[in-house]
C-alpha cells in the first residue's frame, strides 16, 4: 500500500509539477530545489549558548530562506518542507558530533505543542521534523518522554522575562518513556532560549541528565 501511495504521489507530482516554494521553479518537481537549497548557510561549529549546564547547538541564522523554510513548515501547511529542514539540521549535527564525539545514538524529542495547539493546526512540524531527522540520521524519536501540559502564549509576543514565565510548569516529563540514550531536544528556532530551558528543567528534576539541544536556527 505504501509503494502504491508513494507512486501515486510521484505522478501527481510529476501532472501538477510540483514548484519550488522559494523561488517557484518547476525544473525538479520539488519543493525545494537544489539552487535553493545550497542557499542555506550553515553556522559556525560552535556551541550557541548553554542552558543549565546544557549545551545548545544552532545549525543556522533566522533570515532568507531559513525563516521562509520554517514560516512555511509551521504556519502555511507546507510539510514536505519538513524534509529539507531535518536534512540541514542533520548535516550540521553530524558534523558537531565528529568535532565533539558526541554520542552515535540519540533518543530524538521534538518540542511538544500543547494538545489543543497542535489540533488546531492538524500537526507538530517539529515531530515532522523529528521523523525525517531520524529517517537521515538513525536517531530513535520519542515523542512520549515529555508532553506540554500548559497552553502557553505564543513566544514571539513576549519579553524574554515573559517568556521565562509563560513556560513556567509548562512541562512534564514521564520517565516511564526513558529510553536507554541520550536526548536531543530540537526546535525550529532558539532565541531567548526559555523553551529549551524550560525542558531541560523538567527533564533534570526527573534525573534526566545527558541532554544536548538542537535548534534549526537562531537570530544574528
């Protein structure tokens, strides 16, 4: 049944040529193409910031066609996108882990989306990030270890102090869903860093110690 989907998919695909979301060409019947594609920069292989203890990794800078990639993703229903998100993301990571010897093996856990949120947009985009990410990487995703329990204000609204306290609690960890390695947190983007802080703590105050994060992006 897959093979038929994916098929079906293609000849669609192929009927309606499928256009570039970023510069409209229809050369590649992608959404993406490879043009485009080469246009995301990679940043630096250095840590972004830390958080508790924890470092914290950003594969980007918000601007041109990252943040095209990730408004597109979150808010505009373009999920193949997701794809080519997890694939920069993995590129960088992969590098990090050399540089860093960072473990071979993570359990992958995308920034949860509090249950009401994530019904009224009809997805997560990062645990569509996350299955593509594992599918390139051959991380493990865990999408049960922590859950947000708090319908919390967008961020992008708020004062950094508002967004500390707007993600207080917001959190809750089950460490029934543990598995045996360590966790990557990912997120589209890191700016203030409240998200990410907000996880680890929860995570932390369960035991859970061996933590990295990886954003997408982060501002200049």
């Amino acid at each position: 049944m897959d093979k038929l989907i994916n098929f079906l998919n293609k000849l669609l695909d192929f009927i309606y040529k499928k256009k570039c979301y970023f510069c409209g060409s229809n050369k590649e019947c992608v959404k993406m193409c490879s043009k485009c594609y080469s246009e995301l920069i990679h940043s630096d292989l250095t840590p972004d910031r830390e958080l508790d203890g924890i470092t914290v990794y950003s594969a980007g800078a918000y601007e041109k066609y990252i943040q095209k990639m990730i408004r597109g993703l979150k808010y505009h229903y373009q999920k193949d996108l997701a794809f080519y998100m997890a694939k920069f993301m993995w590129e960088y990571f992969s590098e990090i882990q050399t540089k860093y010897n960072l473990p071979q093996q993570f359990q992958v856990v995308p920034v949860p989306l509090h249950i009401k949120r994530e019904k009224k947009r009809g997805y997560n985009h990062m645990q569509l990030v996350a299955e593509e990410f594992c599918a390139l990487s051959g991380f493990t995703p865990n999408y049960e270890l922590i859950k947000r329990i708090k319908n919390t204000k967008p961020q992008y609204k708020l004062s950094r102090t508002e967004k500390i306290r707007n993600l207080e609690n917001a959190f809750k960890a089950d460490i029934t869903k543990l598995q045996d390695m360590p966790v990557l947190i990912i997120d589209d983007i890191c700016t203030s860093g409240a998200t990410f802080d907000s996880m680890i703590k929860e995570l932390k105050k369960n035991n859970i110690q061996n933590i990295t994060c990886l954003s997408t992006s982060s501002p200049n």
